[in-house]
C-alpha cells in the first residue's frame, strides 16, 4: 500500500512529465533546478500550498497579480453574484458594469486626468493598444522604450520591451522603436525627434530588476514629453494596485502621464481584466475610427465586477498605508542583512512591497531560490538578471509574516555564506 508521501510524489512527477510534454520541457527543467517545481494546491491569502501540504508564503505573486491575497473572499463572492445574473457580454455592446468600472477608474486615476478607458485581458493587449493609440493620435510613428523594460510579449509591446532575447527568434519587428537607458533624461532627450509618438515606461522596472530611477527622472520626462509634443505612457502593470504605497507609483512624484496601462492585480487573481486609461482628447483618434480596435474578452462583464470589487478592497482597507507600515519592517530587517552578508547581498531597492535584492553574482539568484524554498518562501531570480530577485508579496501579509520571509531571507543567506567559507 502506498504513503500519502509516495503518493504526493508519484503525482507530482506525472504532472512534470506532463508539462513538460504538453507545454514547455525547458520550464520544468529551470525551475526544477531552483527549487520552484512546486504543485500549486491551496491558495489562501498571502499563501500557497504544495500538494505534499507544505505551505509557503508567495513572494513572486505572479509578479503582482495578488496584491489582494489568493482567493480573497471578497473578489470571489463579488464573481459568484455576478454570475448569477452576467457572462462575460458582448464586445461590441454596452453594459452597465463596463461603464461603472471605465468611470471609478477615471476617479482614482492620477489627478482625475485620464477619464477614457479601452479594456483588454492582460497587460502585453493593453501596452499594444496604448501604443496604436499613440501613433494614431499623433500621426507619428517612433515609439522610445527603456533598456531592461517589460511591456509583455505581443506585436507592439514587444518591439519594445528592453531584452534581445525575447526579440531576436521575431526579427524583423515593427519598425521605428528605438531604446534607451532607463533613469537617463539626456538618453531620452536625444532619442526624441519630430517623428516621436511616444515614450512608453515603467515608474519601476520590475522584470529589469526592481530598478527604480532617480526622484527627479519622471517630472522631467513629462517635462520633456510635453516640450516635444510626446506622449507619455506609463505602464503601471506591476506597478499599480497599491504595490508601491500609493494606489499608482507615478503619484509618489505627482506626475501625470498621457496614457497609464494597469492590469495584474485589478483581476483580483480571479478573472483576467487590464485597461489603458488616457486623457479625453485621444479620443479624437477613436471618434474617426470607433472599430479600430476589439478584445472579445477585454473588459468582460465578469471581469468588471471583480475589478470593482478589487478597488474597494484596496480602499476600504487602506492597503496603501498597509504596505508603507509593512515596507518599513522590511526596511529595517533588510539594511542588516546588507551589513551581515555582504558576499551574499550587494544591495537591495525597494519602494513599498516591491523588493528587489541585488546578490553578489548571478549564481545566487537561483541558489536563493532553492534555499528560500526550503525555507517555505517562494522567491524568483530575475529573467533579465539571475543575480536579482523579486520579493513581491501580496499587501495582505501581516507583520508575522513579513518576518517569516525576512528569517527565511536570513537563514537562506547563512547557509550559502557558511557553504562559501567551507568551500
């Protein structure tokens, strides 16, 4: 007769077998080797359970997409009642859900200013609109990106995300992106010339690293784009939702963009939604051409009564005030493990819950992940750099559990430390 143990283990090993089949073998092999083969079972706040039943605190949150926790009661009741009278609509027709959550998005945008809203499924369909909205209104065609950004993996958005790696197997792309370093006005202020539609950027390079640009570099973006006739988009994807202490990270420096794209954790990790939020005078692009652009499950019924009920749970719980209190335990764990590991930890940057820890070489980026592991936290190395990781929990963590990741942190440290003294 079989354990549970073996059980547990000869299911999960089908499972990977069957991915890696069925979906993609090489995915199975990296993140087996990093410790990140888990079968996600129970999902509960800001935890997810394996299905052997050992739980970890999730610090990759699908880079930002349970901001409100896993299976939040909340959202789930708010798509149980609407499917009692909704489905997901029709795209081309009207509903009373779309047009509650286009207008509570206009209210909470930066400064009331981006009244008008275009819904997608996800971020990468929303980044492409926003660039055909661009280049439509504008009647120009050159799109400026950043080094190291992510915009996602579709037409538009890819030809500008900041990785050859992701480009190269597509050549040739769409014509006229140009990219430049991040945090570098004088880059941007060369780059941009009388054919310039936009400049698309993240407030914070998440798949980049968790980099965040000097205070001074987004007003004088705006100031650049304004000079230049340019707009300016903000993809506030990962960025958004309360992550960085204020419901968008743009407000920490009171800048307004032209178009803003959020997506992520506005689904509540319940039911896919994204938008691209823009000011009402690009929608002179849109009353000449009112079928330019559709996504038959963008903005779906469904997804705009979870969306709605994720934006009173962020606001009613003051997540925003919630992260900067928990931010700062991190803050104050985190500058000693700087002094106490220094071969392990280089740096860290961090604004609100996004972290991103800067280890001393790109071994420790998958080492760290295979040690937190042990340890019951997940924690993913960066795509673009091995030697940094994300720590990104959901808001709803409480302060036990920020020091539950922080003594994983630190035991997952003294290990590796301890292994390099004995090597």
């Amino acid at each position: 007769m079989k354990t549970k143990k073996s059980s547990d283990d000869g299911l999960r090993d089908q499972i990977l077998k069957d991915f890696a089949r069925h979906i993609n073998p090489s995915r199975v092999r990296i993140l087996k080797s990093a410790g990140l083969d888990l079968i996600e079972d129970k999902r509960e706040g800001p935890y997810v359970w394996d299905i052997s039943g050992k739980r970890y605190i999730d610090c990759m949150t699908g880079a930002g997409s349970f901001n409100v926790g896993r299976r939040n009661p909340r959202i789930i009741q708010a798509l149980k009642n609407a499917l009692e009278h909704y489905d997901i609509g029709g795209f081309l027709f009207f509903s009373e859900l779309k047009v509650s959550l286009a207008k509570r998005l206009a209210s909470i945008s930066p400064g009331r200013a981006l009244s008008c809203v275009t819904y997608g499924c996800g971020g990468g369909e929303v980044n492409d609109f926003a660039i055909k909205l661009a280049r439509g209104y504008t009647l120009k065609t050159k799109v400026i990106s950043a080094e190291m950004g992510y915009h996602g993996h579709t037409g538009f958005a890819l030809s500008g995300i900041g990785r050859d790696s992701y480009q190269k197997p597509f050549q040739p792309l769409m014509p006229a992106f140009e990219r430049v370093p991040f945090g570098d006005l004088g880059a941007l202020e060369k780059a941009i010339d009388d054919t310039t539609a936009c400049v698309i950027l993240e407030p914070i390079q998440g798949e980049g690293g968790i980099i965040i640009p000097p205070r001074e570099y987004f007003p004088g973006v705006r100031k650049l784009c304004t000079q230049k006739n340019v707009l300016l988009i903000a993809d506030e994807i990962q960025t958004g939702w309360g992550r960085t202490g204020k419901m968008f990270a743009l407000e920490h420096e009171g800048v307004i963009p032209d178009i803003m794209t959020v997506g992520k954790s506005l689904s509540g990790g319940i039911y896919p939604i994204a938008a691209a939020m823009y000011k009402e005078e690009l929608q002179d692009f849109l009353f000449a051409n009112p079928f330019i652009h559709f996504s038959t499950f963008g903005g779906a019924d469904l997804g705009c009564a979870v969306a709605l009920e994720v934006i009173d749970f962020i606001e009613e719980n003051d997540l925003c005030a919630h992260v900067q209190k928990m931010g700062e335990i991190f803050e104050n764990r985190l500058s000693g493990l700087l002094s106490k590991y220094p071969q392990i930890l280089k740096e860290y940057r961090r604004r609100g819950l996004m972290i991103g820890l800067q280890y001393a070489n790109e071994t420790l980026g998958p080492r760290m992940s295979l040690e937190l592991s042990r340890n019951g936290v997940i924690g993913v190395f960066s795509g673009n750099n091995p030697s940094v990781m994300r720590i990104m929990p959901s808001l709803v963590i409480q302060q036990q559990d920020a020091e539950f990741i922080l003594d994983a942190l630190e035991k997952s440290m003294k290990t590796l430390s301890q292994g390099a003294q004995n090597g």
